[in-house]
C-alpha cells in the first residue's frame, strides 16, 4: 500500500445517535408545554380572583352591620312561635282595643221641665213631676236624677232630696204650703252627666183630706217625701 499504511475505517460515516437526540428534544418539549399550561392555570386563577373582589358588592360604611349568619341564635330561635296566628284574630283584637281605649266624654242632651208649670199653685197632696227625653250620641238609653228644696221663712232653701237612676220621665212628689223647687238632669251609661234645667217652683195652697185628686197626672215612678 505504500506509504499510505492501512487506515481502517477511512471514508466510513460515523454514527449519530439520531434517535437519542430525538427523544431528549421530545421530553423538554413536553416539559415545557406543561409548565406553560400550569403558569397560564395559575395565571387565570389570579385575574379570576382579582375581576371578583373588584366586582363583588361592598358593604356599607356605616350604619347597621350586615348579619349573614342563616341561622338565629338559640334564645331567638326560642322565642318564635311555632304555630301561625290568624290576621283576622289580630284585626278583630286590635279593634276591639282601641275601642276599649277611647272613652265616652259627651254629655247627653239637657232635659226640658214638662209640668208643673213654673209657678204653679197646687191644692192637692201630690204632684207628677215630668220632663221631656235626654239623647246620648252614644245611642244607649240614659237615666234621669233631679233635686227638690223646700224654702223656710228666712227666704233660704233646703232639705234638699236628690233622686238618682230613673229610667221613667216622671216622678210623684209631695205638695206642701211651702214653696218648692225643683231641677232635673240625665246621666249617659258612662256616668257623663247633662246640664242641669233650671229651677221650677211651685207651692200648696191647702192641705186638702186624703183621697182628693190633685191638679196633674197621677203616673208615677216613685215618691218623694
């Protein structure tokens, strides 16, 4: 061969581990992508969190706090009723206080006198007071009370007789040979009381025997001395 020698191997292309190569390319690429996809998770986990306390509602500044508890405490949980209460019952115990609260003030209208007429002159033993109907705006029936005096020698009145509780507009009284006088008022169902009249006068001429009749009408609801 000369000066040339042997050379083994001349001219023979050396082998490249190709495949080797690949395979590292292949494993970084994946390493890669899978880290790019956990940094963009986290990435949009971040914006999420940061879009949702920007957009939440916030609360108030002053004022009342807000309660989100969902569940009362155990003594208000306690008090609560457990069975419904009809709004019907409510109104009608509603009303019915109110009712009860406002109290009657009004006076019944004042009775007028009826007989005898003011002055009279009587000659016998007993006379029918009489006067006229009291109303109440209230509309319940009200009863009668009046007052007779008897007048002394000296021009002064009294031995005064208070009748109360009529329910009838008339009243026997007694005649005597002193002058007499006489008032009469009405009293509601709440005990509101009218005007008095004014007083009538009237007096005995002479004390006739029993059993005579007298100048008025003989209908009754009680007595006087």
């Amino acid at each position: 061969m000369g000066d040339y020698g042997p050379r083994e191997g001349y001219g023979r292309i050396k082998e490249r581990s190709y495949r080797r190569g690949g395979y590292d390319r292949e494993r970084r690429l994946q390493t890669t992508i899978a880290v790019g996809a956990v940094v963009l998770l986290l990435l949009g986990i971040g914006i999420g969190f940061a879009v949702g306390r920007a957009t939440a509602p916030k609360a108030p500044t002053t004022g009342t706090p807000i309660i989100t508890e969902t569940t009362m405490p155990v003594d208000v949980a306690d008090e609560v009723p457990s069975e419904t209460v009809d709004a019907t019952e409510v109104a009608g115990d509603v009303t019915s206080e109110s009712v009860e609260a406002t109290s009657d003030t009004t006076v019944p209208s004042r009775p007028k006198q009826l007989a005898p007429y003011d002055g009279a002159i009587l000659t016998g033993t007993r006379v029918t007071l009489r006067w006229s109907k009291s109303t109440d705006d209230s509309g319940e029936p009200v009863k009668y009370a009046f007052e007779i005096q008897s007048r002394h020698s000296d021009g002064t009145y009294s031995d005064a007789q208070v009748i109360t509780g009529l329910t009838s507009r008339s009243y026997q009284a007694r005649v005597l040979q002193v002058r007499r006088r006489w008032r009469v008022w009405a009293v509601d169902a709440a005990g509101n009381a009218s005007k008095k009249t004014g007083w009538h006068y009237y007096k005995g001429k002479v004390v006739t025997p029993a059993g005579s009749t007298n100048t008025s009408s003989t209908a009754t609801t009680g007595t006087s001395n």
